[in-house]
C-alpha cells in the first residue's frame, strides 16, 4: 500500500513478541550476546509484571537479558531508542499527530517564568514535570523563529537561552541565590529537550530518520585515567590468582609428594591402625620472583603513564617483585613503589628521582641489558620470571640482543609487552625481532584488554578472543 | 508457619522493608522475579552497597531459613556439595562382622553417611529456603561449571545414590564483588541484578532507619558528606554499612551539624586507608570549614 509519507518505517506483524524480538536482535548487532534462553526468561518475567509500568517493565527485560554493568549500559541506550522509535512509527502509521494542541499554552507564557519553572524541575528532579517544561521551551523558541533544525544545536541554544548550567549558578542582582543545578540532572533536562525535538522533527516530515548503530563513543563506558587505573588492577590481580593457583596446583600435585610417616601413624589410629589415609608433607608453593623492566623515555611517553599503572598494580599483588625503569641507563624503583601508595605521588617521584633523568633522553636497550645483567645476574634464576615494558626502538644504537639472549636464558621466563601494535614492529628502529625470539612471548599491549590477554596467556588459560 | 508468596512488586518492596531493607526499585523487581520464576539471582556491584543483606532480608521477609555457602580461593565440592563420612562407613564395615559384601556396600552409601554442606542443604531441605551464594567470584571457573546442574534445574547428582533433586524451590542469590567476569553459562542462568550505592534520599532513610534518632538535617548533611567522599578517587569509598555507623557514631558524640572539628574526630569510621585519609581530609575537610564556620 502506498503511503503519501514517503519512505514508510518497517514496522513488521503486529503484537509485542515480534517487536520484542526485533528488539533483541537489534541488541544482538550491537554485540550484546543474547540468547534464546535469555528470550525466553524475558517473556517468562514480562507475564509476572504490571506492563503499565515502564520502569517494571524496563527492569524486567534488563535483568533477564542483560548480564553485565556494559550490557546493561547498551540496553539502556537502545531500549530507549528502539521504543521512542517504535511509537513513532506506529504514529506515523495510524496518521496520529498531535497537531496544534502541542504547545498548547506556550503564549502565555513568560521566559522567565519558564526559566525558574524548569530550574525547579530539574532541581526536584521530576521526569514528567522536566518533559513537559522541555517541550513549553521548545515552543516557545519555536516562536522567537530561533530553530536552527539541527537538533544538537538547538538543545544548546535552548540550554544557554534558559541560563541553564551545571554547579552555582552566579547569583544575580541581590536575587535569592540559587540552589545549584546537579550536572545529571541537567542531563536528563537535556535529553527530554533532544527527544522532544527529535519527535516533532519526525511529526513534520512523517519519517523516522534512518537508524544507525551507536557510535564508537557511546559504547564505550565513561572512562578515566582513574578508572583505568581499577581495571589494570581487576586484570593484575586476575593475574595474581592464575599464576598462584593454577600452575602449581596442576604441575605439583601428586608428583614429587613425599609421605609423612609420623603424621600417616598418628592419623591411622582413628581407623584402628589401618593407615587409611597417607598424609603429606606440605608442599611449600613456590614463590613467583618477578622482574619487570619499564621503558620510560620519550618514545613511549603515551602509554608510560599505562605502564607505570601496571607496576603500580603488580606491585599491590606481588611481594616478591622488583622493578625497574630506563631510558638510556636503568633505576631501581622498587623502594618508591613499596612505600608509597598513591598513584600520582608515585609518577611524580619517579620523574623527579628515579635517576633515570639522563643526559640524551634516548632509550639505549643495548646499555640497559648489559647493566641488568650486571647488576642482578646472580639473582636471577629458574624460577624467576623477566617482563619487558617497551617499544624497542633503540634509536640506531647496538641492540645487543646477545646480552639479552643471557638474560633470557637465566631467567625461567621472559615476556615483552609491546605499547605498538603489531603491525609497526621492527620499522624505523624498532629492533623487536632480534629480541622476539629469545622471549616466550611477545605481546602488543596498550590496553586492559590487551593486559588481560597477556595474563590469560601467561596463566596457562586460553588467549582472550581477538 | 505458613509461607509468604508475593504478588506483586510492591509487596516485595514493603515486605522487604518490613525485614529492615529499603529496595530501590530494580531490585524490588528482581527479587519480585526470583520468587516467581524460580531463578537464581546474580547481584553485582561494588563492595557494601548490601547485596549480601539483600539476601538476609530476603529470607527474612519471606520466612525461610537462610542457607549460606562463603565462597573462598580453592573451595570444593567436599566443602560446598556433600561428602561420605567415611569414619562412619567404616565403623558401620567393622561393626557388620558376618554380613555380605553386598549388604554393606548397599548399606553405607546412602542418606546416612551422607554429610551435607550447604548447597546439598538447600536443596535436601524440607521447608523452601533462601540460598545465598555469596562472593562467588572467589572461586575458581571450575567451581562455577559444578554450580550450573545446581542452578538450571536444582538437582545434584551423586554418583552412588543418583540425582537429588529439590522438593521446594529455593530462592537463589550469588553475590559478585565483579572481581572476575563471571562465565557466560552462570550467567545465561540467572536474573542479573546491579547494585550501585544508593540516590541520597534513599541513603538518607536506609541511615534513619537504622538510626532514627539522628535528626533529618543531620543525616541529609552527613549522606551529603559521605556521597562527597565516594566521589573522590579512593582505594575503598565508604559503603552503606559505614554510613550508618558513622551516623550512630555522631550520635554517641552528641553532634549537632559536621564541622571540621567532627569530621576530621570521626573520619576514620568511614576513610579506611592512610592515603585515602590523607586525601579525604584535604578535599572534604576544607569544604567542610568553608561552609560551616559562618552558622558555627
């Protein structure tokens, strides 16, 4: 059926369940991993709540079909796109339009009335009172003949005009103060603006704008240095309880036992002298000995900061753990890191005195491995393990990858985690080639996720998909 | 006794506050679910937003007994599920004399000899209880595998005895301090729950419930102060838990608004690290002095 509307939104057979289950695989193309059972469960609750309710009736799909605090985040942005979406359609579909009716009242009304109105509401923090102020704003903007049609720049034009902004606003002209405006709050003014806008954009031209999946940005959780800093430590601390548990518990267990005899006779005498059970000598775990080295220099300067937040981390988990740091010569930097504990404080010492300061300020790894060598070769041994935190680029400099090729052989293990991705290793004068090989692995790692790709590696588990 | 069944969400959410936990409205729902679909129930969140409580009160309002199993590093399924008590096995062997082969080995595998840990428990008992799976992250991914039969279909398969399975549907909550990411399979069989710390009215009436003699001025003051230093960078923010002691605290000290004298007094009941203290008292303690000494 031809509609004079134009490009008519797929709407699909009437009912809940197929929206329900368009809106499952719309989630599914934003990589939510939803599955049948999940589905399922979801029209299982769906039966058990009031459907009136949009707050029962969210929660209810969200705890049946999303199963992480991210998962959680991308249903939000998508549940409330895919119904805004919905009704709309089905809006255009049965030809309902609000019409002149909308703004009902908007003449009346006074922008500085307005203004202490919605501050009020955004202040008492009232969803229904905020929707409906935004759209009272809208129209009266929309008489000032103020719209640009770009919604963005609508929103932060109504925003400015309204004196809207986050913290203590200035009080003006002896005025009461005013108390000050929580920045979700305001948020949440703005996002009735923006939908508000959206839909009488979508009432004059009769056609929903075509969807797209969320951008990169919005995926991603809100993050910062600090929160970076918690997730280096959740996957170090992963590392911590791998490479505790799993190795030697798999590895030692019951070879190399040796049985206590007196503790063996003294239990059998529960058992009437039959020595039912052997007793063992405690199998003392190995300590793991750590040696991490942290390039430093200039070259590295975007991810060092991760780097150090990594030491940091490791350094929380592991006693036995000694590191160090380098540009053209190497520091011990153990002692800082074990008497302080603030992260910042720590960067800081570290710039200033971790005697790394050096003349050139180009990374020499040449120099650094034969000074390693030199200053800890008799501590190292079988069971200690190398991490290598650099870029290898030795800027034109001798490599000596033959001096490395002893530490390697010293040390039990030895691992590079590389802050370049694969793809420019041993361009320019990146040397990690002659170094790759004498490694038990080589790592690009830039990320957490990276990170905890390492550590799966290293604890014996399997690599972490792609 | 007889047992309660909600009806509706707000049953769940008044019966909930009835046992002394003020629900926000997820988890309201969530619970609301759990009863009547008879799923586990996965609660995550930062550390003492009250997700073990959640359970507590759970098995309060809904009168069954509470049934708790403490996950830990390297705990197994002689300490979680069952184990033979084997001494008894063997006394019952010494103690048989003439009897058969077969008569015994019929004899000391079953019900008997059977010692039951908690999940067992939960499942074996008569009366419908509340299992609490708390700190689930602690264990290792193989601990997780042996929970899903226990989970799906609430039976334990015992290879002498064959399959226990539940006679009452118990009502399920793993806790997860997010620690680890918990696999897929547990996941895809739970109802999944996210605590965040509380809005500030709600805050404010958990901390005057447990402590109702604090005047309103001073609680909103003080969830203010503790929503404050949650919004710094600390290694452990103030949980619920340390609000209201620090709001009973006050009390003992008689406070009547917090200055910087009494902050500062009483900091160490909600600030438990010395770089955090360090912090807290640089940041919240000056706002405090601004702020307070025009009214002192």
């Amino acid at each position: 059926m031809p509609t004079p509307y134009g490009h008519r939104p797929e709407t699909g057979p009437p009912g809940l369940a197929p929206k329900l289950l368009a809106f499952c695989e719309e989630l599914r193309s934003e990589g939510v991993a939803v599955g049948t059972s999940e589905i399922l469960d979801a029209f299982a609750a769906l039966e058990q709540v009031p459907w009136e309710s949009r707050d029962d009736f969210r929660e209810a799909l969200a705890a049946t079909i999303a199963k992480s605090q991210e998962d959680r985040r991308l249903f939000e942005l998508l549940f409330d796109r895919w119904f805004f979406r919905t009704a709309e359609a089905e809006a255009i579909e049965r030809e309902i339009a609000e019409g002149g009716r909308r703004h009902e009242g908007a003449e009346r009304l006074d922008i500085d009335e307005l203004r202490e109105q919605i501050r009020d509401a955004i202040v008492e923090g009232d969803d229904g009172e905020m929707r409906d102020l935004a759209r009272l704003a809208i129209a009266a903007f929309g008489r000032q003949g103020e719209g640009s049609g770009v919604v963005g720049v609508d929103v932060q034009r109504i925003r400015r005009t309204l004196g809207l902004s986050a913290g203590q606003a200035p009080a003006d002209d002896g005025a009461a103060e005013l108390p000050p405006i929580d920045r979700e709050q305001l948020n949440a003014f703005e996002r009735h603006l923006r939908r508000e806008l959206e839909r009488d954009l979508i009432e004059r031209t009769s056609t929903l704008p075509p969807a797209r999946p969320l951008a990169e940005l919005d995926r991603a959780l809100p993050t910062s240095p600090t929160q970076d800093l918690a997730a280096v430590h959740r996957a170090v601390s992963q590392m911590k309880r791998r490479l505790a548990t799993l190795g030697h518990e798999q590895r030692g267990r019951r070879k190399g036992r040796t049985v206590d005899v007196r503790r063996t006779m003294r239990a059998s005498l529960e058992t009437g002298g039959v020595p039912l059970r052997l007793r063992h000598r405690p199998k003392r775990p190995r300590r793991p000995e750590i040696y991490v080295l942290c390039d430093v220099s200039t070259s590295v300067t975007s991810a060092s900061v991760f780097f150090l937040s990594v030491l940091h981390a490791l350094h929380d988990s592991f006693r036995k753990l000694r590191s160090f740091v380098f540009i053209e010569r190497i520091s011990e930097v153990t002692e800082i890191f074990e008497h302080e504990r603030d992260f910042r404080e720590i960067a800081a010492r570290i710039s200033s005195e971790g005697g790394v300061a050096d003349v050139s300020g180009y990374t020499d790894y040449g120099r650094v491995w034969l000074e390693f060598l030199g200053e800890i070769s008799e501590d190292l041994d079988p069971r200690s393990t190398v991490i290598v935190l650099g870029d290898a680029r030795t800027n034109g400099r001798e490599p000596h990858a033959e001096v490395f090729a002893q530490v390697a052989e010293r040390a039990g293990r030895l691992f590079w985690l590389n802050p370049e991705p694969k793809l420019y290793w041993n361009y320019g004068d990146s040397v990690m080639a002659a170094y790759e090989r004498y490694c038990d692995g080589a790592f690009e790692c830039w990320t957490t996720r990276h990170l905890e790709t390492f550590v799966n590696v290293v604890a014996g588990g399997v690599p972490a998909a792609d | 006794m007889a047992v309660t069944e909600p009806s509706s969400v707000q049953d769940v959410r008044e019966g909930l506050e009835g046992a002394g936990y003020l629900a926000g409205e997820s988890a309201a729902l969530v619970a609301y679910l759990a009863t009547r679909l008879g799923k586990p129930v996965l609660v995550e969140g930062p550390a003492g937003v009250g997700k073990t409580e959640l359970a507590k009160a759970l098995s309060r309002y809904l009168d069954r007994t509470l049934v708790r199993l403490q996950c830990y590093e390297g705990l197994d399924e002689a300490k979680a599920l069952y184990e033979w008590n084997y001494r008894k096995q063997l006394l019952r062997i010494q103690a048989g004399g003439e009897s058969g082969w077969d008569d015994v080995q019929d004899d000391i595998f079953n019900d008997e000899f059977l010692l039951e840990r908690p999940l067992m428990q939960a499942i074996a008992s008569a009366e419908p209880v509340v299992l609490l799976i708390d700190e689930i992250d602690k264990t290792d991914q193989e601990f997780e595998a042996m929970l899903l039969e226990l989970l799906s279909d609430f039976q334990i398969t015992i290879p002498e005895l064959g399959q226990v399975a539940a006679t009452t549907m118990p009502v399920v909550v793993l806790t997860s301090n997010n620690s680890r990411e918990l696999t897929e399979a547990l996941k895809r069989r739970c109802l999944y729950l996210w605590l965040d710390y509380p809005e500030l009215e709600r805050e404010m009436e958990i901390v005057r419930m447990h402590a109702p003699e604090l005047p309103e001025a001073l609680a909103r003051r003080m969830v203010e102060v503790v929503r404050m230093v949650r919004s710094l960078d600390l290694k452990k923010p103030p949980s619920i838990a340390e609000s209201i002691d620090w709001a009973r605290t006050l009390l003992l000290m008689g406070a009547e608004d917090i200055d910087r004298e009494t902050f500062e007094q009483s900091m160490s009941i909600i600030v438990k690290h010395r770089t955090d203290i360090d912090l807290v008292a640089e940041r919240v303690g000056v706002k405090l002095a601004d702020s307070v000494r025009p009214q002192a």
